[in-house]
C-alpha cells in the first residue's frame, strides 16, 4: 500500500514514539528532542522503527552523511521489536530513492527490512509496552 499525507503522519509520528522508547531501553544517549540520532557504544547512530507490515524504512540523506549506522527496529507479531543495526555504507549501498513526488522526493532513500536481516548485526530485541 502506498503512502499519503495522513499515513506518512501516522507512521512519523510511530517513528519518533517508538524510537524514543528504544532509544531509552538501549541505553543511548539521544542527541536532540525531536530527532531518533543517538550516541549508542561510541557510536552516531539513528533509529528508524517499522510497523509488523511495513517492509522498509527511510532515512534522508543528509542525515545518513553524518551516521556511523541505521538501526531498524522492526515490529515483531507479539509487540516487541527486533532491532538490527546497518552500516551507514552498507545502507547507502543497498538503498533505493523514495518513489515520493513531494517534499522527500531526492532527499529519502529506503531500505528493506530484508536487507537489514541479511546484512545486519541484531543488536536486541526489545519487548514494548503500549503504556511504556
């Protein structure tokens, strides 16, 4: 299914609920309010969280330029999510453009949750409450 203004809403406003939470159980130390970027074991790197369909997620590239990695956080059948990290280089190499029109065409590439469970490194799985 392919994404319109009140989805793609829906699924930031997910992204940043979420993110934040898995940010907090990895132990990282985000970098600002309002941004998934985070310093986790020395390391710059953002979180990028998928619902239990959702077959890819996204990152603009200005903000890969500047991250060591992406983790995916991928929703898993009972509620948690499995987080995998990607390298910034192993994401850029296996990434596509949005098919956007508007304001993330040229700026967003994605990745597939596939290839995060190809080539990632599992980093956790995390179970998430609702009322975490």
């Amino acid at each position: 299914m392919t994404q319109d203004r009140e989805s793609g809403a829906e699924a930031n406003r997910f992204g940043r609920e979420y993110g934040g939470k898995i940010i907090a159980k990895l132990g990282a130390k985000k970098f600002k309010s309002g941004s998934n970027e985070c310093e986790l074991d020395g390391k710059r790197v953002s979180v990028h969280c998928a619902r239990k369909r959702t077959k890819s997620v996204g990152v603009t590239l200005l903000c890969l330029k500047q991250l060591d990695a992406v983790l995916g956080a991928f929703e898993q059948e009972d509620g948690s999510f499995r987080v995998l990290r990607l390298s910034a280089l192993l994401f850029t190499n296996h990434s596509r453009p949005t098919r956007s029109k508007g304001p993330s065409a040229g700026r967003v590439v994605l990745v597939t949750r596939a290839v995060f469970e190809k080539y990632g490194e599992l980093v956790q799985i995390i179970p998430l409450l609702k009322s975490d």
